[in-house]
C-alpha cells in the first residue's frame, strides 16, 4: 500500500509526458505543413509574375516624370567597413528622381569620416522637419561639394535604429520613403521594381517590402553584386536556406493572402505621410521594421481605408550574414525580443476579426509557430528523451517519427531551394546549388537547437525588459573578402 502513491505519481507523469510528446509531433507537423502551403502559394505567384515579366514596363518608369521620386534612408552605427560601397550602390541605382539620406547614429568608428573622405563631404545649414518625434539631436548636415549629388550625410546624438530611421523621416523631402541597411547593397533595378506597386495603385498601396539576399561568397564590383554563389561557411549556408524559406518564399505566400506582417528594414518601401500619420518608428520596439508594419494594418482597418501592403519578389538586396555563432546568437536573441515586444504591444489584434486576414490568421500563425516555437522545440529536447526513459513511448517508433519529421522539414527547406531556382535561377553554378542543399542537411544538426535557445533568451529579454544596447557585429565589408572589421549597430 506505501507505493501506490508512487505508482499513482509515476503513471500520472508517464501520462502526462505521453501526452505532451502527442502535442509536440502534432506541433512540428503542423508548422512544416504550414510553411509548405504558404511555399506553394508563393510558386503560383512566381508563375503568375513571371508571365507579366516582358510587360512590366520597367524601361519606361525608369525616364518617366509621373513615377514617384524616393527617399532612401540609411541608419549607420559603426558601418565604416562596408558603408562607403553601400552609398555608392545607393547611388547608382537606375530611378529617375530619388536621394540618398544617411543618418551617421553616432557611430564611433569613423563612419562620417570615410563618406567625408569618399564623397568630398561639407558641413552646411539645412532646415529639418519634425513630423515624427526624435531622442537624439542632429548635430550636423553633410552634402557633396562637387555637384549635384543627391546625397545627404547627417549626423546626430546616438538614440538606436529607429531612432535614426525617425530622423532620416523628418529630413526626406520625397512622398516615398525606403527604408535601408547600411549593410545593403541593392540590385540595380531594385528600387524600380519595389516601387512599382505605388504607380499601379497609388491610392491604396501603402508599404512594399523586397527580397534579401546574403552576400557572403558574393563578388561585388563598383558597388554591385555581379556574381552571385552560395557562401563557402556553413554557417552562412544554412542562413541562405533560411532566407529562401521564411524571408522569401514565406513572405511571399503571406503576401499573396493579404496577411504580410513584416517588411524587412534591410529593404521596404512606405508612403511618408502613412508612416509620418503612424508616429513613426517606435523607438521603444527592437523590432521597429515589422511593428510599423503591424501598425499600419492596425490604423488603416481602424480607418476603415483600401489600403495594400505588398512583398515584391524581384527586387534583391544583399547583406553580410553572421559566420561568427557570436553575432548570430546577438541577431537572433534582437529579432525574437522585437518580435515578442511586438506580440505584447498588438495582443489586442490577436484572433480580433476586425482586423481581417492579419488578425484571424497571419498573428494567431506568428504568435504559436514564431514567438512560441523556441520554447517547444527545446520542451521536445527534454521530454521525448524522458518518454524513452520513463518507457512512455515506442522506441521503435520514436526513432522512425524523429526521422520522419526532421526528413519533412528538409523536404520543405528542398523546395524552397527548388522554387527560387525555378523562378529566379540566381545561382549560375551547380555547385551553388550543391553547397544550399548542405545547408539544408545541417541547418537540422544542431543549428535549429541553437537558435531556438538564442530566440528564447530574446524572449526573456524582453518580459525582463533588460536594457537595450548595441554590440558590434564582425564586418568582412564588400570591398575586401578577406579582411575582418569590426562594425554594424545590433541590439541585443
């Protein structure tokens, strides 16, 4: 009779666990079946623009007065490894009207220094608006000496990304704003296609957001990716999968249904008087690119307004990956806390069918198999190697499952290569194609339980609200493969 209660305890925790494993096989199942549908949603698409391709009239937009001018603006915290060809990227993009807005965040490394020095910058007095609010003072305006380049370097009193972002808001002079790494290099074509949409549907487009591709392996000429291959660190590799399945593909299935709840802040395009009528970027949000996005749906259903947001797939821009495990956990632990910040900030829209596809779908979606998934992934780690012990599962079949499920979730990465080749063909080589399928094999080897670690340590940060600062990152640059500098403003 004295161990019937430790029978009750050990078959109740058997059960339990039995249980539990239930809902974590049925939970891997369901968000691998999920990216896949969107996936094949994004392949119709493809097809469809690809169709239209010859007829988009791009060499038209490109001399014509009626497409609207652009204000590109590039926040920069320590960027000087990289900064200078970024800006010329920036510069020689085929538009008709459009600036290059800089805004130097006070930055330690001489940033302002190398576009003082590439660009023949002077210091002049420039009138700025403040139609969305700002933390940090602009202490000084730069323009070119020699002609009319349209390039304006400010720099001002460090107060984070979105703070700068805000700033370079409030010195555009353009009725669009694009907002860019600085980090990046665009296409050339790039910010044709992304700007497209506004002429087609002027009245109701309000953000459109491009493809970013990592430029590591990457040769880049005068500012310009020339020869795109898949990078040579698998780090950099599995990152390639990464961005092909959830950036691209994924974003373009959301986008297709109306549920598109991030636009990049390494590439989107806005309308500035939405943004500016929208308060600009919340400099209290890690994850300000996406909360703005989230934001409009919010303001523009409240309105009861027409309105689109849209992922073009055409366009690309290129950034440098982490190949550091350093910088990668400091990325991921910055994007998982913006994105619980954001969950917190919007909890009302969640399941609110006043919202539509956002509300009902794309943040049910965002909130269960994003911000939740770091915390069942690793739940699985502990439990199913208890099952086994606890003999509360078939070895036999656990072992089989496991196979299985982590065979699904390369298939689904597999596709996503697939796709992009099928649509874009980027890749000119079959040992690019090669070095993305490594990436898929060991993108499950123990790169997933990292990230879900880091991503859960996002998410403590941000229920502790433990302080915001930047680190810097490991910059190769585009101009010199083979040397390492410090620089780039991450938040952790």
């Amino acid at each position: 009779m004295a161990g019937e209660p430790w029978e009750w305890l050990l078959g109740a925790a058997h059960t339990l666990i039995s249980v539990c494993d239930t809902v974590i096989i049925s939970y891997f199942l369901v968000i691998n079946s999920g990216q896949l549908i969107l996936i094949l949603i994004a392949l119709g698409e493809f097809v469809r623009r690809l169709r239209r391709a010859p007829f988009a009239g791009y060499d038209d937009a490109a001399t014509s007065t009626f497409t609207p001018p652009v204000s590109l603006i590039m926040p920069a915290h320590n960027e000087a490894a990289g900064i200078v060809e970024a800006v010329r990227a920036m510069l020689l993009l085929r538009y008709p009207m459009f600036e290059v807005i800089v805004v130097d965040d006070g930055s330690t490394d001489g940033t302002l220094d190398v576009l003082r020095e590439a660009f023949d910058l002077s210091e002049v007095e420039y009138v700025v608006s403040y139609d969305v609010p700002t933390r940090g003072r602009i202490l000084s305006v730069n323009l070119p000496r020699g002609g009319p380049v349209p390039l304006v370097v400010a720099r001002k009193e460090n107060g984070g990304k979105a703070d700068a972002l805000n700033a370079g808001i409030n010195l555009a002079r353009y009725p669009l704003v694009c907002l860019v790494d600085a980090d990046s290099i665009l296409d050339a074509e790039a910010l044709l296609t992304v700007a497209k949409p506004f002429s087609d549907d002027p009245v109701r487009m309000v953000g459109t957001g491009g493809v970013i591709g990592i430029a590591n392996g990457c040769r880049v000429v005068a500012g310009r990716v020339v020869d795109p291959h898949v990078p040579s660190e698998l780090l950099a590799r599995i990152q390639v999968v990464e961005y092909l399945r959830a950036f691209f593909l994924g974003r373009t299935g959301w986008s297709k249904i109306g549920g598109l709840l991030i636009i990049s802040g390494a590439f989107g395009l806005f309308r500035r008087d939405a943004v500016v009528a929208a308060g600009g970027m919340d400099a209290n949000c890690i994850g300000e690119d996406a909360e703005l996005v989230i934001r409009l749906h919010r303001d523009m259903r409240r309105q009861r307004r027409a309105y689109r947001i849209a992922f073009v797939t055409e366009p690309i821009s290129w950034t440098e990956a982490p190949t550091r495990l350093a910088d990668l956990a400091s990325q991921r632990r910055r994007w998982h806390r913006g994105l619980t910040e954001i969950m917190l900030k919007h909890w009302r829209m969640i399941g609110n069918p006043r919202y539509g596809v956002v509300g009902m779908l794309a943040l049910p979606f965002y909130l269960f198999f994003e911000l939740l998934a770091p915390l069942v992934e690793l739940s699985g780690l502990v439990l199913v190697p208890l099952s086994v012990l606890l003999g509360a599962v078939n070895v036999d079949f656990l072992w089989k499952f496991l196979l299985a499920a982590y065979a699904y979730a390369a298939v689904v990465s597999l596709v996503s290569v697939a796709v992009e080749e099928y649509a874009f063909h980027r890749f000119s080589r079959w040992k690019d194609v090669w070095g993305a399928v490594v990436g898929v094999v060991a993108e499950n080897l123990g790169y997933r339980q990292l990230t879900a670690w880091w991503r859960l340590r996002g998410m403590w940060d941000a229920l502790h609200r433990t302080p915001q600062v930047w680190t810097p990152l490991t910059r190769a640059g585009f101009d010199s493969p083979g040397e390492v500098k410090e620089g780039g403003g991450d938040r952790v």
